[in-house]
C-alpha cells in the first residue's frame, strides 16, 4: 500500500500558489483495509475515505471506462493491481496528472511539468472527450491561470470542439453547468471562461444568449469597441477591477443581452434593449440552475442600469421610482451590488476604463436624503394606506429635489 498526494496541490505547488486543499490516491489497497485502518468511507461512485485525524480525502487508485452520457456515464474498477500511471492518466489536464510521494519526488508520466514551464494547459488522453464537465473545467483553469500567461493548448481545443459537435456537450445537467460557472466567475479572468467556451463553439450550446451578442454592432460614440460581444467582456473585467464578488459579476455578464434581439434594420441603435433582456435572463437562469438573489440581480441590472447611467439627468420623481423599483430602501446591500454593476458597464468600453462614474455616488445620495423624512410627522395627518405611501414619496422626492438643487447649483457644476 502507498499513498501519493495527487492533483492540485501538486501543481500549485509547483507554481508557487497555495494550496487550499490535499488530495491523495491510495495504490494496493482495498476498501475494506482502508476502513481497518480507521478510514471512513464517503465515496458514492467509487471508494473514497475520510482520514480518521485530518479528515482530507484518499481515493484508490482507480481506471474507469465510459459507459453512457454525460459526467455520470462512466464505471469504476479499483482493484488492488491498478497502478498510479493508470490512475493519473484518466485525469483531465496534464499540470493535473502529476503525484508526489512520500519522499517529496513528483511522478510526472504525463509531462505536466513541461507543459506548467510551456503554460500550456492540454488534455492528458483521448479520454478527456469522455466526460463534458470537462470543457466547463479547462474553461475554469483559464480564466484562473490566465494571468500567469497559461493558454489552452490548440489540440485540446479541438478536442473540445469535436465534444461538442458529437454532441457530448448537450447532456450536461444544470446543477453540473452552474457549479463550474459560478466558480469561473469567482477566478481572476473570468472573461476568459466565455473566451475559451466560445473558441470550442460551447458557448452557443450552453450560454447562446451570451454568443449571440457577438457581432452585434453599438454606437461608436458612446461605445468605441462597436461589438456587443467584446463590450459585455471588457464589462466583466471591469467588475473584478472593482472587487465585485460572482453575483455581480453575474449580473455584469447578463446586463445587455436584449441587444442580440435588436432588428438588424436598427442597429447600432438598441431602443428598449433594457426589456427585452428580461426573458432571455430568466430562461438562461431557468436553463442552469442560477440561484435566486444572482437572478434577481441580473434582472435588476438589466432594467435599470440606463436609468443609473443618466442619474444626473433625471428628474426627482424618477429618481425616487428607480429606488422604489429597486428596492433600495429595504435592501440597500443589493441597491449597492446594483450601483457596481452599472459602474462596471460604463467603464467597460474602450477609453473608459478608468473614468469616474459620479452617477452611482449620486444614487447614494438620493437615496440617503430619501431616508432623512420626518415619518412621525406624517403619522400624525392620520393618512392611511395608499395615502400615507403618497405623503411618505411626496417628502422624499422634496428631500431629492434640494439635494439635486444644491448639486446643479454648486459651484463649478456643468448642471
């Protein structure tokens, strides 16, 4: 029996990176001395045990062979006379296909750490096109390793086309796609996650609204990059700048997707963009499994960010309707991760990067002197119901008024 730690502790490792977690593959063992030894088992699908002190996970040494579609359709044997070549080599990545033992020396069969020196990630075997959460997963490890220079190799994106032409990719279940696209968001470039999707042709299969943005033509003016494609990635870059977490990046990546189903005849125009998005998001949310608060973002951010973006423009009134609309009084966290988003789309053109956006500290403001409203004294008119609610907005759109007032009249103000 020997134990070897395998996977991503090996390569982060090796690139210098912590390590968040240890995973090891256990040789010439058996269920059943695993659990002699104390190990608990937790394994579905294949013998997987808790170490009895550290409670890190061992997995035997297994071959697996397909046996249907999709992540589950596969068979696992894990007899005592597997060996570890045999076990690393159904892996997906080579820089993930290496093992250390016990003595610190890596068992490299796959040249995983050529390809860390080369920065390339590439498939270890054919049966990489076995199981298309992989396409989900090398997506992932771009966006996260893109930083350090790391491109998936051009074979394995050909690999990965072929899945999805054979149509492999279309027996992905919800839960599987979600999972993988949440933690995608959360990486470094998460940009890069619908790059690559995109370059094997995924991205029409798993996100074809996002897809169909590509090529989609916007005004010059106001956005120099012109596609819609690029604008919503350079908008999803922008979002990371700001240190905005996966429900705002969510929500960032969705805002415009009305624009692909703008008529051709009147490009680059896209009037009413903002509606038309709502449907296209609840059916791509519907589609993966997104939970409810990164919907209700999405859907949020679709309507309204025009709204933000002319916040200084607007009249009291409309003001007042936007934070109605939004909720900002009872869920001023969620108005906030809404003012991100609309920041994230205005810089995310070309020659906007880095220009302040005094439209969402305005909306903060409003918001503010909305709150700053004597509601005792508007009890005591004795108003009920629907007229108390119309004395409450009567107050708050006056307190917006001045603010606006006090803004426009300032000194040096362009208002």
């Amino acid at each position: 029996m020997k134990t070897y730690l395998v996977g991503g502790a090996v390569r982060d490792k090796l690139l210098h990176r912590p390590i968040t977690e240890h995973d090891w593959v256990v040789v010439g063992s058996s269920p059943e001395q695993m659990e002699q030894l104390g190990f608990t088992a937790v394994g579905k699908d294949f013998p997987v045990f808790l170490h009895p002190d550290t409670k890190e996970e061992y997995a035997l040494a297994r071959t697996e062979r397909k046996t249907g579609h999709g992540y589950g359709g596969f068979s696992f044997y894990c007899g005592q006379e597997v060996t570890l070549e045999d076990d690393l080599i159904r892996r997906d990545l080579t820089i993930n296909a290496m093992a250390q033992d016990e003595h610190g020396r890596i068992i490299d069969p796959y040249n995983g750490q050529q390809d860390l020196a080369d920065k390339l990630l590439r498939h270890v075997s054919p049966a990489f096109a076995e199981d298309p959460v992989r396409i989900l997963r090398i997506a992932r490890f771009a966006a996260r390793y893109h930083h350090l220079g790391f491109r998936v190799a051009d074979e394995t994106i050909a690999l990965m086309r072929a899945m999805v032409t054979n149509g492999e990719v279309d027996h992905l279940v919800a839960e599987r796609v979600w999972k993988e696209t949440e933690r995608a968001l959360g990486e470094p470039n998460p940009e890069i996650f619908i790059e690559v999707l995109r370059a094997c042709d995924a991205l029409a299969r798993l996100f074809p609204e996002i897809d169909a943005l590509f090529g989609v033509p916007q005004t010059a003016v106001h956005h120099p990059e012109i596609d819609t494609g690029i604008h919503t990635l350079m908008s999803l870059q922008q979002a990371v700048k700001l240190g905005a977490n996966s429900c705002i990046r969510f929500a960032t990546l969705l805002h415009d997707l009305g624009k692909a189903t703008t008529p051709h005849e009147e490009w680059p125009r896209h009037i009413a963009h903002e509606a038309r998005s709502l449907p296209l998001i609840k059916q791509l949310c519907a589609r993966i499994a997104a939970p409810k608060d990164y919907k209700e973002l999405a859907l949020l951010t679709a309507q309204w960010h025009t709204h933000c973006h002319r916040a200084l423009e607007l009249k009291p009134t409309t003001l007042l309707k936007v934070l109605q609309a939004t909720d900002a009084f009872r869920r001023p966290e969620r108005f906030e991760q809404f003012l991100v988003c609309c920041e994230a789309d205005a810089r995310g053109r070309t020659g906007f990067e880095s220009r302040d956006y005094p439209q969402a500290d305005f909306f903060r403001q409003c918001l503010l002197a909305a709150k700053q409203i004597d509601i005792a004294a508007v009890q005591t008119l004795g108003l009920t119901g629907q007229a108390f609610g119309e004395a409450l907005d009567r107050q708050r759109v006056q307190q917006i008024t001045a603010l606006k007032n006090a803004r426009d009249n300032a000194p040096g103000s362009s208002h």
